[in-house]
C-alpha cells in the first residue's frame, strides 16, 4: 500500500488462530547454505518478506536455481562470479551473512542497501573477516556499505566476540566454511544458534560447548537439506502483546521458534503478569495469549537483552499501558538497528499519548497510560510500524502509521492477519 495506514483502536476484541511468516534468521541460513550444497533443498515456510527475498536473489545471482521450494545447491565450485551489484534492501542481517559468504569465495561481490543500510556499521564484521584474510572495502574503511569483497584465500581464526550478536557469529562461521583450518567463535552472552543448528543440518563439520557459548568450525562441504522453517518468534511478538493489552482479546500463534535466546520476550511478559501459556515441541510453540488487565511494570537488563532488540518497540508498547515504570537498559544497540528504535519507540509512546524518556543505553517508560489515537511515523523502522499499529488498537478512534511501506520487509502480510482476528477467525 501507499500512504498511511489507517488503524482503528477501542472495535472490540481480537481473537483467533494464525501462522506468522516464516523465520527472518533460518530464512537468509537456509538460502545461504542450500546454495553451497550440491544438489536439490527443500525449503518450506520460507519468509515472505523483502529482506529474504534479497538472500534469495544473491543467490540465484550466483548461479543457485530455484524452483518453487526447491532449491538446486551448485556447490562452491558450482557457484560463480556476480555479474551485477548485490543490493540487500533493508536487510542488515543479508548484508551481514553475504559478507562473510562472500569471503569464502574467490571472487569480487560488492554488497549494497537502501539508505537505511548505508547507515549501519559494519565493521563488528568487516574486522573479523580481514584477520581471517578477506579483502573487504567500504566507506570510511569498511565501517559503512557498500560492501566490495574480495574473497578466497582464508585462515580460520579464534575469536571472542566483542559485542553479542548472531550476524557476526554467522559471518564468520560462513567464511570459516571456506577457510583453511578451524575456526573458533567464542561468545559471552549466548546469541540465536541459527546459524551452528543450521550448518550441522547440512553436514558440515561443526562442534559446540555445552553451555552454547564456544562454536569450533572446520572447512566443510554441505550436503542438501530439506528444510522447515518455522514462524519468527519477533513477528510473534506483535500479536501476543495485542493479546495481552486489548480488551477480551485471546490470541494463538502457532509453529513459532523457541529456540535458544529467541524466547526472552515471553518471559518478559511474563513476569509483567500477561496470562501467557504454550504448548512446546522441541524448538517450536503454540502459544496463546488473553488479555491482562493487570500488567506491571519491570526491569529489562543484562544477558537477556541481546535476545530482546528487535521485541523492544512492542514490549513498550505493553509496558506504556502496565503499572508502574519499566526501565530498559543495556540495550545500547536498539540504536543500531533501521532506526534509532531507542528515539522512535519513544517517539511512537508519544504520538499515542503515552510518556517515555530516551536514555543512552535504552529508555524509561512510565506506565498506566490511556493511550490515545495519534498519527506515528515508522522512521522506515518495520518493527516500529507494526508496534505501532498495536498500540493504536487500544487508542478509541483512528491512529494513522506513515511510512507503512516499511512493513513489507518483514511481514506484507500483517493486515491481513489484523483483520482476520478483528473479524474473529483464521486465515
């Protein structure tokens, strides 16, 4: 859609059953590692979204085929040169795996974004693949895209990760794939474990701690893999926090990753007093959630805040309407993201009548608001659009959402699926 989008609050309750769009995370690995393997991969529940379709169109660049959901490994020798620039979209979590990917290939691929991705440091990534012997080139050497990388030739390495984050992880254990030699990625906060759960998937040679923190692994060829992705647990999030916090409203989000540091987000709305409840099969929930008028406030600190970045707008959202004060801190990377989320989620609280105040590591939100319809701009922040649009459900009369486009990176199917727990059924 163009223009603003329209949402109505205070219409009744929202209740049904649905799917969210597949993972973002297993979605890009998947792409990535199915390409690498010799021979046909079976991906289903793949992301609808922009950013995996950009992962999808790497690959194809190449020299992967894909044909419905089946996609034709070529292997590395397979793989070839691209003809043409990469552009990622808006897709960070692309940039960052296609650089490391690229690294292990012996040839040039110059990465690019939109202007958002412009914007977003690289050089957590661009580092680690210079020591390990790529040739990797940007503005203000490497730390912003575009991206030119030079790659093949590599040594493993053992790193300690300064910062917490999977993409780094998957960047360099998608070069180390390619290198000669092992190599160690060493984490002090456990991230996501896409990418080693996904790489084991595909045959290579990998090993992990027991405690999830040390991840060795040595030069591999993958073998296909048919693969089911489940739904995005932060797309999740969107209607497990409307669940909580609009009246009469009970929600059930089935087949979602709950997988390593990819749940946190309910147990923090649990301890807020959201009457929450799940079904788990291994990595994967049914989860529902009703409406709780009893909301409190808390403190959001420490380890648990990496898993917890792209949850933060929604989480406030809850928060605004809780009792009490909720602190977010430790969360200085919420200014990393598509956009300062720490500046925009306060921005959002504030357009819908709610009071916050920024803090450099995070933000202050001062709860029991009776939110009110306002008009936010989703500064091309997808994951501030669709907070957005779930806090104007508790707002009596029509709140607006500009820059809505944002959505389709993520979610293009978000309005359907608000409209189907409006009407109360399942898609």
């Amino acid at each position: 859609m163009t223009g603003p989008f329209a949402v109505e609050g205070g219409t009744g309750p929202l209740r049904g059953q649905l799917r969210v769009p597949g993972d973002k995370s297993i979605s890009h690995r998947a792409l990535l590692l199915a390409a690498l393997a010799e021979g046909p991969s079976q991906i289903l529940g793949l992301s609808s979204g922009e950013d995996v379709l950009a992962t999808r169109g790497a690959v194809e660049a190449m020299g992967a085929r894909i044909d419905g959901p089946v996609l034709h490994g070529v292997g590395r020798t397979g793989l070839h040169e691209p003809v043409r620039v990469i552009d990622v979209g808006n897709s960070g979590t692309g940039i960052r795996l296609l650089a490391g990917y690229c690294a292990a290939l012996p040839w040039l691929t110059v990465l690019e974004g939109d202007a958002s991705i412009a914007g977003r440091p690289m050089d957590r990534v661009v580092g680690p693949l210079r020591q390990m012997g790529a040739t990797v080139d940007g503005r203000s050497d490497g730390r912003f895209p575009p991206l030119v990388v030079r790659g093949g030739g590599l040594s493993g390495i053992d790193l300690d990760l300064a910062v917490p984050s999977a993409q780094v992880k998957g960047a360099v254990l998608l070069a180390g794939l390619g290198a000669d030699g092992p190599t160690v990625v060493r984490e002090r906060v456990r991230t996501r474990a896409h990418s080693e759960e996904m790489l084991a998937d595909f045959g290579a040679d990998i090993s992990v701690s027991a405690d999830g923190l040390t991840t060795t692994l040595r030069p591999s060829t993958l073998t296909p893999c048919n693969v089911q992705v489940p739904g995005d647990p932060s797309q999740a999030a969107f209607w497990l926090v409307a669940g909580c916090i609009v009246p009469g409203s009970e929600i059930t989000v089935i087949d979602v990753y709950v997988g390593p540091a990819r749940a946190a987000f309910l147990h923090v709305l649990s301890e807020m007093g959201a009457d929450i409840s799940q079904v788990r099969t291994g990595n994967t929930a049914t989860i529902t959630a009703r409406y709780s008028p009893d909301l409190q406030g808390v403190t959001i600190e420490g380890d648990v805040v990496p898993g917890l970045i792209d949850e933060v707008p929604v989480l406030a959202v809850a928060a605004a309407v809780a009792e009490g004060e909720t602190v977010i801190q430790d969360a200085a990377e919420l200014r990393l993201k598509e956009s300062d989320r720490v500046a925009s989620t306060v921005a959002l609280l504030a357009a819908l009548g709610a009071h916050s105040e920024p803090q450099p590591d995070g933000l202050i939100i001062h709860g029991g608001a009776a939110l009110r319809p306002g008009s936010v701009h989703s500064a091309g922040d997808h994951r501030i659009a669709m907070a957005a649009a779930v806090g104007a459900l508790v707002a009596r009369g029509t709140s607006f959402v500009t820059g809505w486009d944002a959505v389709r990176t993520s979610y293009p199917e978000f309005e359907r699926d608000l409209a189907t727990l409006q009407a109360g059924g399942t898609p």
